[in-house]
C-alpha cells in the first residue's frame, strides 16, 4: 500500500462510523465501475481542458470577481 493510500485511510478511519461506509461505498464502487482511472481521467480531458481555458479568457478580460466564502 502507498503512503498516500495509507494516509487517505487514516484520514477515512476518522470519520464516524456512518461516515466511514459511506466513504467505503463510494470507493468500492468507483472501483467497480468500467474502466481505470486513467481512461476516465484521459475521456474528460479535451471537456476540463476547454473549462479551463474558458475560465482563463474569462480572467484575463476582467469578467471575473475575487471569491468572497461569506457569500457562497
């Protein structure tokens, strides 16, 4: 097991017992799901690439605002 994966779990073993299966079901079924996580990843590249350079545009033309928490 990595380092990561073993700090994720440490992180998940926090969590309420409610919480923990929650976490656990999600995960099992991510993992189930078709394909690696690398061709999901790489079938939404050309999508998240377009967002963020519409987002870039959006920026550089001024048509942005500081994110302000207390209004969200």
């Amino acid at each position: 097991m990595t380092k990561l994966l073993e700090q994720a779990f440490a992180a998940a073993a926090r969590l309420s017992a409610e919480d923990q299966d929650a976490f656990a079901r999600a995960l099992l079924s991510d993992l189930a799901s078709e394909g690696t996580i690398d061709e999901r990843l790489a079938s939404t590249a050309g999508s998240l690439e377009q967002l963020a350079e519409e987002a870039l545009t959006e920026y550089r033309s001024g048509r942005t605002e500081p994110l302000d928490p207390e209004r969200l």
